[in-house]
C-alpha cells in the first residue's frame, strides 16, 4: 500500500523534482525543518521512476525540465500511480496550470513561490485526504443517484464501477455529493476540497469539475450531472 493512502501523516514524504539545484535544496531544507521528510532529484525521468518506486505522501513537479517536461513526468506517474502531486508552474501560465490539473495533478503552485507558501499548500492538500480517514471512517456511504462515495476508504462508484480519481478529485465530487441538489458556492468548495480560499482568477476547480464530468459522463438528455450555477457555484443534479 503507497504511503499516501495510510494513516501515517505524522511526518509526511514528499519528492521535490526540480532541476533547479539550488532552489530544490533551499526547498528541502525548509520542508525538513517543517516537519517533512523531503528527498530531491533533478530531472524528470528520475523523478518518475523515484516517485513509482519511493513511500512519498506527496510529489512536487516543477513543469519546466530537461528531458521529460513535469506535465509528460506527470502522465507518466499518474498512468501507474494515484500519489498526490503538486505542480510547480510559471506565474501567469495557465496553459500549464491547466494541462496539469487535466492530467490529474491535485494542485499548483506558480513560481517563484516561498517556501512557506509550498509546505502550506502541501500540508493542505496532505490534510484533505486525510481527513476522510481519521475523521469520517465510520460515516456511512454517500449514496446521490448512480453515485455511491465511501468516505472512509476514500472509494467512489459509478452505476457499481469504481470510479478512478485522483485526491482532490475525490474531494471535490465527496463535497459535491454531500450537497446533492443544492448549489454549493465556488469559495465553499475550494475550501472543503482544496483546503484553501478560492483566489481570483484560479480556475483550479473548473478543470477539476471539467474532469469529473467527463468521468461519469452526460444524463440521460445530454446535460452533465454537475451543473454550472453562473455566478454562484456548482450542484450535482440528483435523478
């Protein structure tokens, strides 16, 4: 069983995949003052191959490296492993901020970021998936139409098909689903899912919302099951 999905969160193991040497290990240094248990490497072949084989919690990517890119390390990893993984990106690149969050990436950070600011966003990230385990594992499943999450275990099914998603995907239809039929405002939802306050301009949750409805797929009329409440939110439209 990968790290991420224990209840080991005492002290968390994060893979840093940065070739910029110098900020990778000013980056680690801080993280292991912090309470992590943080390893670096500097290309994105090793850091697909160390994040496949390595107990991490969590990955950093940075999304410009030689070789393989961190959007090509993240499809690589994410073709064999649902760790958690947070993408470093260019400030003001939403191209990449997108493309990654498409692939699965749980979150972003743009650079150049503090390193307070990366162990705060890892640490939220961590705590949202954890928090099913620790403080729901007896709740009883939630169950909205075809959809049945199992909060504890951190399952999801769709029409009996286990559902494959990624941390904050789950956390985003979990929070969704708990509300089924009702509009849930944007700023709500980042916060529940993503652990943190909804900036302007983060268009996070639209990509996240965008993946999960091409996962379960349009109603029966053509409409998706998670509705876009202009100016206010989103609902996951009952039956």
């Amino acid at each position: 069983m990968s790290a991420w999905l224990s209840e080991r969160v005492a002290t968390p193991r994060v893979l840093l995949v940065d070739d910029d040497g110098e900020l990778a290990e000013l980056l680690v240094e801080y993280l292991s003052r912090d309470g992590f248990d943080a390893e670096t490497v500097g290309d994105g072949l090793s850091g697909v191959a160390r994040a496949l084989d390595g107990d991490f919690d969590i990955v950093v990517l940075d999304v410009t490296m030689p070789g393989i890119d961190g959007v090509e390390a993240l499809r690589r990893i994410r073709a064999a492993s649902r760790v958690p993984v947070l993408m470093l990106t260019a400030r003001g690149d939403d191209i990449d901020r997108i493309v990654g969050l498409e692939l699965g990436a749980d979150d972003y950070v743009p650079k150049p970021c503090t390193p307070r600011e990366l162990a705060a966003r890892l640490r939220a990230i961590l705590r949202r998936i954890g928090e099913a385990s620790q403080a729901r594992g007896a709740e009883s499943p939630i169950v909205a139409g075809p959809l049945t999450i199992w909060p504890g275990q951190r399952r999801a099914a769709w029409r009996e098909v286990p559902l494959a998603l990624t941390g904050t995907e789950f956390n985003v239809l979990a929070s969704l689903a708990r509300r089924a039929g009702r509009v849930v405002d944007k700023a709500e939802l980042s916060q529940d899912a993503l652990g943190r306050p909804l900036a302007r301009f983060d268009r996070s949750l639209d990509v996240h919302v965008s993946s999960l409805r091409h996962k379960l797929g349009p109603r029966d009329d053509g409409s998706p099951w998670i509705e876009t409440v202009r100016g206010r939110g989103y609902q996951f439209l009952l039956p």
